[in-house]
C-alpha cells in the first residue's frame, strides 16, 4: 500500500509538479474552446452550403467530410507535422494539433447537421418560403435552427470526444496537460504526474459527460 | 508542385515502405480483433448494470461508463503502459494496448448498448416472460436482437472509431501501421510513407463509412 501511494500519489512530486500541470490545462481548455467554437461552425456552415444542392460543392463536401471521418486524428497530425515543413509550410505543434482537430471536428459536424437538416419536414420550408423568405433567408432562420436543436446530442458527444483528442499533443510536443505530466514523469521517474493528469482530465470532462447525457434525455426528439 | 509530389506521393519511397506498413496492417487487424469482441462483452455487462433495477450497480456501472468516456484513450494508455512499471507491472506493449482500449471501448460500447436496450418496449419483455421465457432466456432470445438492430448504425460507427484508434498504439511502439509507417518516414525524412498509411486506413474505413450512412438513411426515414 505504502509502495502504492509513493508511486501514484507521492504527495512531494505532486506538489512540485502540480503548477505545469496546471499550466497544460489552460493550454487544453483554450485548445478545446477553439476546436469547438471554429469547428462546429465550419461544418454547420458546410452543410448550409450544402443544401444548395450546387453539384460540384457538394461532392467536394462529401468527399472532404468522408475523408477527415476516416483518418485518425493521429495520422493527420503526424502528416500536418512532419510533412508540410518539407513543402515549405512551417506550423507550430499547437496550430498543427488546433487545425488537424478543427477539420475534423467541422467534417463530423457538417454531417452531423446536414442530416439535421434533411430531418427538418419539407412544411417547415415551403411555410418558410411561401411567406416570402428567400431561399438563404428560410435556411438560416427556419430550417437551421430546428436541425441544430435536433442534433444536439450527437453534436456534443462529438465534440467531447474530439475535444479530449487534444492529449494527442502530447506526440508532437504540445504542452497541454498530458504532454506537461509525461515530461514531469520522465524528470521525476515517479508516475504520479500521470496520476494528476488522469484526475485532470476527468475534473475538466466528466462534468461534460454527465451534462450531454442530460442534453440527451432533453433534446432527443420523442420516438427517435 | 513537384516538391509536393516529391515529398508526399513518392512512389519509390511508398514501395520501400510497403513491406512493413502492411506488416504494421496485420497488427493494426489484430488489435481490433481482439479489442472488438472485448469491448463489445464489457460493454454488454456495463450496459445490463446500467439499466439493472439494483441501484449500487446501476451506479457502479454509470461511473465506470462516465469516467472512462472522460478520459482520453491516450493518457489511459501511458498510464498502463508507462505509469505502472512503477509499481513493478511491466506489460508489453501489445498488453498495454488492449487493457487500455478494452476499458475506453467498453464505455462507449456500454453507452450505445444501454441507448439500445432502452428502446425495446416494455411490453415485449412482459409478452416474452408471461410465454414462460426465463429473465436470461428472455434477453438472449426477445430483448438484445431489438437492441442491437435498433442501434447498429452506433455500433457499426464505433467499430469505425476503434480502428482509427488503434493508431495511437504507434505511441507506445507497438509496430501497428502507423508506427511502421512513422518509422520509414523518420529514416527517408518524406511524408510519403505517411500517406500510404492513410491511403490503407481509407481503403478499410471509406466502405464502412458509406454503409454506415445508408443503414442511418434507411432508420430514419
């Protein structure tokens, strides 16, 4: 037990490395708010521009959004690192990790209201246009919002589980939370870094977690 | 443009590479094949104690769902795999692998199960018992089958998730597909052999994809 506490909660190594941690947290939680706030309204604003219906943008829709579904996060990361340098185009590993995880997020999203969209009943777009909204203005004020209420919930798992990709920082040397705990486990050779950061992520997560099951419960429409 | 060809789409260099990424695809195949059916059993188990009429199990089961949805697979991982030496658990890579997604899959599983066995009707529980079908008889045979048809667009969609996932085995070098990949690029200083792991990750993925998406067209409308 002894043993236990001295390797998981060695209060001393605790203590000294608490502050970075702390640190890595602030960088997750900006890195978080920025995925979530650009990404979803890129990919809401592709699936508008998707119910255009404009042949050739949509392809170039569907395909981006397939695409950045079907990669891992990792594989983009690593190829945004260590390719683009080659070619000329130098990102930092924080604009590298913000802009892998945005797109992807944005092509989740998109599909994700597209469908809400296509869900909305074809009433609710000829009311729309038969008062004399144009075909921009019914999207955006009638049909957009009742798709993004329907959507909530998968919209949020989504981007929880998107947002805690952000530890893959950690790989391409981002000093988010889980980059600052490995870097203070290899100096200390105590695995109690790795503990606080475990309990950092739940402290930052579960509360989203058991808000999106709420969220579900709420806005899951009756019979879906 | 020949710098972007040069760098990314090098065939030479793809070709070297071949051998061992697709060496790395067989390990890639294997942890699914194994981390698959774990997670599908623990998550069946977590999903029944989630909906069990016993309230410290159905706690039990909710927290073990919530916290491990909370955590990122990868800090689960480097802890298995790095902070347990310490206390004299050494695992090899591949064990650490699979502990780490078996807890990670059976959350998510649990919580798609759980949306599942919720949506069968009450009255086809009643209907199977009042037959004279036991409680296990009862969700072997009436209950799971509604379940799992009801969200097999979710499951199918998390099946996607574990494959992209095992990518971050490459981080405690287990040799899966990206991990070979990442370690022709760091020899040949080209994303070429990146992108040829990507090119095979959409190779399997893509399909599944596209049939996920008709599956989801054909429940809702």
């Amino acid at each position: 037990m002894d043993r236990f506490l001295d390797t998981f909660f060695n209060m001393a190594v605790l203590g000294r490395y608490a502050p970075a941690i702390l640190d890595g947290a602030l960088i997750t939680v900006v890195l978080s708010l920025l995925i979530v706030s650009t990404g979803i309204a890129l990919g809401a604003g592709l699936a508008c521009l998707r119910a255009y219906r404009i042949g050739p943008v949509s392809f170039a829709i569907v395909i981006f959004a397939d695409v950045w579904r079907a990669l891992p996060p990792l594989v983009l990361i690593l190829l945004a690192f260590f390719g683009l340098p080659n070619v000329g185009v130098v990102l930092s590993s924080f604009m590298v990790l913000y802009l892998v995880l945005m797109l992807v997020l944005a092509a989740f999203a998109e599909e994700i209201v597209w469908a809400g969209i296509t869900a909305t009943p074809k009433g609710q777009w000829e009311a729309a246009r038969s008062t004399g909204l144009s075909f921009t203005r019914a999207l955006v004020f009638v049909v957009l919002p009742q798709a993004v209420r329907m959507v909530i919930p998968p919209l949020t798992n989504r981007a929880i589980a998107i947002t805690k990709m952000t530890a893959l920082g950690m790989v391409i040397g981002v000093p988010d939370i889980l980059g600052q705990a490995t870097t203070a486990q290899s100096f200390s050779a105590n695995a109690s870094p790795l503990t606080l950061a475990a309990i950092a992520y739940v402290i930052l997560f579960l509360p989203l977690v058991i808000a999106s099951r709420w969220l579900e419960a709420r806005f899951t429409p009756p019979g879906a | 443009m020949d710098a972007l060809v040069e760098q990314f789409f090098n065939l030479e260099i793809m070709a070297k590479a071949l051998p061992l990424v697709l060496k790395g695809l067989g390990i890639t195949l294997l942890i699914c094949a194994v981390v698959i059916p774990l997670g599908l059993a623990g998550g069946l188990l977590a999903a029944l104690g989630s909906v069990s009429r016993n309230r410290a199990l159905r706690w039990i089961s909710i927290g073990f769902v919530d916290v491990f949805r909370a955590l990122p697979p990868l800090v689960l991982l480097i802890f298995i795999y790095a902070g347990l030496p310490f206390a004299g658990l050494s695992l090899s890579p591949f064990v650490a692998v699979i502990i780490g997604f078996f807890l990670n899959n059976s959350a998510y599983f649990a919580e798609i199960l759980r949306a599942g066995l919720l949506s069968v009707p009450k009255g086809q529980i009643e209907a199977a018992r009042s037959t004279g079908l036991g409680r296990a008889q009862t969700l072997i045979w009436v209950t799971l089958p509604q379940a799992v048809r009801n969200v097999l667009p979710d499951l199918l969609s998390n099946v996607v998730e574990v494959v992209k996932l095992t990518s971050l085995a490459s981080v405690v070098s287990l040799g899966e597909m990206l991990h070979a990949a990442g370690l022709v690029r760091s020899i040949t200083y080209n994303a070429s052999p990146l992108v040829l792991a990507a090119g095979l990750y959409l190779v399997l993925l893509w399909p599944l994809i596209r049939v996920i998406g008709r599956f989801e067209r054909r429940i809702t409308h």
